[in-house]
C-alpha cells in the first residue's frame, strides 16, 4: 500500500468556547474520496480550511506525504486545490481573465487548456462577458473550471456543488470519479447525496465531537 | 497510477509572470470600476480646498502654509484609498485563493501595493502642481513638492498596506486604518513637506529627498514582510 | 509541532498559563511592597528633601514624575513588542497576554508622562502645551500603543486579535527610532535650539538619586499592574480549564 498522502493526527479545535473536534485523525491515500459530514456549524468549513493551511487555529499534526505540513508549505500549497465557500470570482472580470490570473498563481494549472474548462463547464460563448452579468451559478462555475484545470492531486472542496443544477452536479461527480481513478484524493462536503459509483469514506464530525479531552 | 506532479514549463510563469500578471489584473479592476480611481483624487482636491476656506485665503499666508497642506491632503486621500487593497479579494474569495499559492506571497503583495500607488500617488504626484498652484505654492517650489511626493507616496502606500491588511478581516475597517498607521506616516510627512519648504527657500534638496528615499527602501524591504504576515493573520480566523 | 528546541526549559514552562498564574502569585507581594516602599519612599525624599533647582524653583521637582512615567512608557512598548514577537515566533498564550496586558499600562504612563510634561512647561513658558521633540515623541508613542489598543479590540478571535497586535506592535517599535529621529530633526528646524524641556545637566547626586528611586519605584510598580492584569487575563482565557475552576470554586 502506498504511503498515505495527507495523513492528520489528533487535531483538536475550538471554536467560540465549543470543542469542534478533538483526537481527529485519518489518512488519505491517493485515488480515495472522503466525505466530511456533519450538521450546519459542526465544523466542516472550519475542518477544511485547517486542511488548507488557511487556518492555524489548531493543535494537532498534519502530514503531507509522510513529511510536517509545515516544513513542506509550497509544495504542498502546488499540489493541493481548495476549493471554498465563496466562488474566488472577480466579478468585474471575465472568465477567461479569471481563469489566467489563476493559471499565473498556480503552476500546476494549464493555461492553454481554459477554453476547453470553460466548455466543459458549460460556459461556452460566456468567455468574455464580465462575470457580474452572470448568474451565481454560473460564477461558480467558472471557478470549478480549475478542477478541469489542475493537475493538482488533492482537492479540498467545500459545498462544490452549492447553486449548480443536477445536471451539473452529476457531470461534476464524474469529474471527482475520473480524478481518484487517476490516482489523486478529494476531501469535501457536501449537503447534496452523492451518487459517485464508488467507494466514498465518510467521517462523521457529529460522532466524533466531545471525544475525551 | 501516479499523477504527474511536476509543474508544466509552459503553466509556470514564475515569479516574474506572476508579478505582471497581478498588476495587469489590478489595472484591469481599476479601469474598469472607474470611481475607485477617481475618489481619491477628488478628496484631493477637497482637503486642500478646505483650508483657504476654513483658515484664510490669503495669499502670503496660504504660500507659507501650501507646503504641508499639500502633503497632509496627500497622505489622507491615500490613506482613504488604503481599505480598498485587499477588501474586494476578501470579500470575494480571491484573497484566500491568493494566500494558498506556492508563489510566495510578497509577489503579489508588491505587486498589488505598485499598482495602487501608480493609480492613487502617482496621480497624486501630478496632480499636485495644481494644489500648489490654488494654494500659491512659489513656483521654486513645485520641482521639490513633486519629487519628495514621487519618492514619499510609495512609502505611504507600503504602511497604509499593512494597516489595510491587517483590519481586512474587520467590517469597519475605514477609520482603523488611520488609527493605526497615521503615527507611522509622520516622519514621511515632516521630511517630505520639509523638502517643499526647503525648495521654496531656495535651500538644497538633497538631503531631504535622500532621507525619504532611505525611508522607502526600508518599506520596500519590510512592509511586503508585515503585509504578508498580517494577510495570513486576518484570514485565518 | 516538532520543533527544534534552542531556549533553555524556564521558557518552555513560561508557556504554560498556569505555571504563570502561580508564579506571579508568589512574586507579587514582594513587588508591591517594594512599589510601595520605594515609591512612597523616592516621593517623599524629592519632594520635601531633595534641593530646588536654582533656575525652574520648585515646578523642577515634576521631573521625578515627568521622568519614570517618559522612561516606563519606551520601555513598556518594548517590552509588549517583544512579547508580541514571542508569542508569534513560538506561538505561546502566555506571551499573548502579555502584550494586552502591558498595552494600557504603557498608554497611562504615555499620558502621565505628557500631563506632567504640560504641567512643567506652564509656570516655565506660560503655556500648557509647546510642540517640543520630546512632548511630541510621546504623543506618537501614546498613538502607537492606542493603535494597539484598538486593534487588539476589534478583532473577535483572541488568538488573531493577539497575532494582529503583535504585528502592528512590531511594525510601531521599527518606526520609533525613525519618529524620534524626524520629529527631534523637525523641531530644532522650528524652534532655537537653545531651550530643551528635559535637558538635564549633570546632576548633582542629591538630584538624580531620588530620580533613580523614583525610576525603579515606578518600574516596580509597572510590574505590579502587569502582573495584576496578567493574571485576570489568564483567569478569563482559561476559564474553561479544570485548573481554573478548581481555584473558582475554592473562593
């Protein structure tokens, strides 16, 4: 069995005088997805923005491929795809314009390959229309144009299918199917019931809180 | 089957790529919400108006005073237009997209602070011949109001950045802003406005434009340090 | 997190609030009893024994209040700096809480210090304020530890609430050498360098060894309050922990 690539050990956290977590640990190797579930405010966001390394308001050990998260920041930071809560959008710009800046932040995106993202997104013909003509569907959309994008092999997804259609969401199941079988891992949440023909990990947060301190 | 991690040579841009790019981007926000751009300059304009009208328009005493009103209308029409850096990329999510990049972060920190100051005290810079014109400025003294204004901006932008930074994460942040970085803007304040005056008397700039040009590149190497850190602080919360 | 250690263990134990609690308890009646001791003591002594000086009369005597408050002010703005920076290089509560707590004991002195300036300078210039280099240094000083106070308000989240001022505590203490050094430069620019508010010439040791007691009293005495406020500090964020408690319910 391959070595684990993100593996976090007893992570603890509170937030406004509540325990969010306590003693969390779990591994993820490549080509799995896992699943956060838990109730609104149980810390789902709270768990993936510390996953990010957006947060440091945590006690505990996060590995990245066997080595401190901390020692291994920009490599980690280029292998990794957060996807959060708001769309990352710039709304007086285009897609296309969106999508370039990303590419410059990130060399594990593919510039040359926006257009095709953006079709298989479904918003051909949108290119070039400022994004705050669109819908906040749309907006999202073409920030989940990166995962088409990205060569990235773990993707951190929080609520990635919020305002898209069935239809969208299904194609976008795929995507994560198509990406663990290429041997890449994807943590999300999600309220939607997945229907990914795969095996999906689920970690309760709800069942974990208020372990022993 | 192992991904291929190793970033393409074509999708890497570097440091460089990324710098241009950020301030393509920041131009491209700018123009195209023009007001951002324009704000400033009009309150500008107005601060200085203000003092004619609050204290006295007359001219032998406005000359005397031109020198550090200018410099004061200056320094609070960038220090207004200091809560828009990062607010917008916070509000939206870009911001946090920003701080996960591997490219390091002062890049883009720079990179964000230059394109401001290009659209705030640059046009601040040009536009303060005419100041000094309403305010009766002695004409030996616009060479001097407009370079210690060239090399006294950045620095204005660089601090103003760090207090931006670190109230991004605030609602309000507009007023704290001042509270926290007006005590640090004062030496650029007294050497600036001093060269002016030192202009006017016909006495050598040098020294003058030498101190705030040493004081710009201890900005340019600490406050992108201080805005990152602080940019991380704000968002991790 | 794995860390190579390099300070010895006594700061490692610092870390621990409780630790802290517990030692601030048994060191705080030995400094108040020398804050009181000595600042009773050096009052007494400058103002009913030591001389009046030959050209300010009896308003000198200010100076010994003028003084400790303009010296513990600097070097409680260090002091919070440095603490800022501990606590976000090791990443420690204690350090922390340190730097909120030293905050508006600093900003006092700074206000002590300017009230005691303006109350020397009237019977010696008439007016109650003159724009000197070393009134107006504190002034900035006194602004500086308010940003810190105001940032350090604003923000919810302790810990990033704490991080934040630690930063702008950090940025303020690489500017106070700039200030002082621009603000000294732009007075001798506007007035005549001839009278300075705190010039002091040599003193004679009837004079500065009131001054020195009167400097260590109120240094004792910073450490008093620091420790004070510390220890409530510790008391609210540790609320929730059994130690905490325990000493709670005991009362």
């Amino acid at each position: 069995m391959s070595e684990p690539l993100l593996t976090v050990q007893k992570l603890f956290c509170e937030r406004d005088d509540r325990v969010l977590f306590n003693q969390l640990s779990f591994a993820l190797a490549a080509g799995e997805i896992v699943q956060i579930e838990g109730q609104n405010g149980s810390g789902k966001t709270t768990l993936l923005r510390i996953l990010s390394g957006l947060s440091r308001n945590y006690e505990g050990e996060i590995f990245w491929r066997g080595t401190p998260v901390a020692e291994v920041r920009e490599q980690y930071c280029r292998e990794m795809l957060y996807f959060g809560h708001q769309a990352g959008v710039k709304s007086v710009l285009t897609p296309e314009e969106n999508l370039r800046w990303y590419a410059a932040l990130s060399p594990m995106i593919d510039a040359a390959a926006i257009p095709e993202a953006l079709e298989q997104v479904g918003l051909r013909g949108f290119e070039d229309v400022p994004c705050h003509s669109l819908s906040a569907g749309q907006n999202r959309r073409v920030s989940l144009a990166r995962l088409y994008l990205s060569r990235a092999p773990l993707w951190i997804l929080d609520e990635p299918f919020t305002a898209i259609d069935k239809r969208g969401v299904a194609a976008k199941e795929q995507l994560l199917l198509q990406h663990a079988q290429r041997g890449g891992s994807v943590i999300l949440t999600t309220h939607h019931e997945l229907g990914i023909q795969g095996p999906v990990r689920k970690i309760n947060l709800d069942q974990l809180a208020g372990t022993s301190a | 089957m192992k991904m291929d991690t190793n970033p393409r040579q074509s999708a890497s841009l570097g440091m460089y790529g990324l710098f241009m790019a950020t301030c393509r981007r920041e131009f491209s926000l700018s123009f195209r919400r023009k007001s951002d751009l324009v704000n400033p300059l009009i309150f500008f304009l107005m601060v200085a108006t203000l003092f004619p009208l609050g204290v006295s328009p007359e001219p032998g005493f406005l000359a005397q005073l031109s020198p550090g009103v200018v410099w004061v209308a200056a320094l609070l029409a960038t220090l207004l237009s200091m809560d828009a850096l990062f607010r917008s990329d916070y509000e939206d999510g870009s911001l946090e997209q920003l701080l996960l990049s591997p490219q390091p972060l002062f890049v883009v920190v720079l990179a964000k602070v230059i394109a401001h100051w290009v659209m705030t005290g640059l046009a601040l810079t040009l536009m303060a011949p005419l100041l000094g014109v309403m305010l009766f400025l002695p004409a030996e003294g616009m060479p001097g109001l407009m370079m210690s204004l060239l090399l006294g901006t950045p620095t204005l932008s660089l601090v103003g950045a760090i207090g931006a930074a670190l109230t991004v994460g605030l609602k309000k942040g507009g007023v704290l802003i001042s509270l926290l970085v007006l005590p640090l803007y004062i030496p650029v304040l007294i050497f600036g406005s001093s060269a002016v005056q030192a202009a006017v008397t016909g006495l050598p700039l040098g020294g003058y434009l030498a101190l705030l040009g040493a004081l710009l590149a201890l900005a340019l190497a600490l406050a992108p340090l201080a805005i990152s850190a602080a940019l991380r602080i704000s968002i991790s919360s | 997190m794995a860390e190579k250690k390099w300070m010895p263990r006594w700061f490692y134990q610092l870390a621990s609030p409780r630790w802290c609690y517990q030692i601030t308890g048994k060191l705080l009646p030995w400094f108040t009893a020398a804050a009181l001791v000595l600042l009773v003591g050096g009052t007494v002594w400058s103002l009913a024994f030591a001389p009046a000086d030959y050209q300010q009369g009896n308003s000198f005597r200010i100076i010994y209040l003028h003084v400790p408050s303009a010296i513990l002010a600097q070097s409680a703005y260090m002091l919070m700096a440095v603490a800022g920076a501990i606590g976000l290089i090791w990443k420690m509560k204690v350090a922390d809480m340190v730097l909120k707590s030293a905050a508006p004991i600093g900003a006092s002195m700074a206000v002590l210090a300017l009230v005691t300036g303006a109350i020397w300078g009237k019977p010696t210039w008439g007016s109650w304020w003159v724009w000197d280099a070393r009134l107006t240094s504190m002034l900035i000083l006194f602004f500086l530890y308010l940003g810190v106070m105001a940032l350090n308000s604003a923000i919810e989240n302790e810990s990033t609430a704490a991080q934040a001022s630690a930063v702008l505590a950090l940025v303020g203490l690489v500017n106070i050498p700039i200030i002082k050094y621009s603000v000294e430069w732009w007075n001798t620019l506007h007035q005549p360098a001839t009278f300075k508010l705190t010039e002091k010439p040599a003193m004679p040791v009837e004079m500065w060894l009131p001054l020195l007691v009167m400097v260590i009293g109120f240094y004792c005495f910073f450490a008093v309050s620091l420790m004070q406020r510390l220890r409530n500090e510790i008391i609210w964020r540790e609320r929730r922990t059994g130690w905490v408690r325990e000493l709670l319910n005991k009362q």
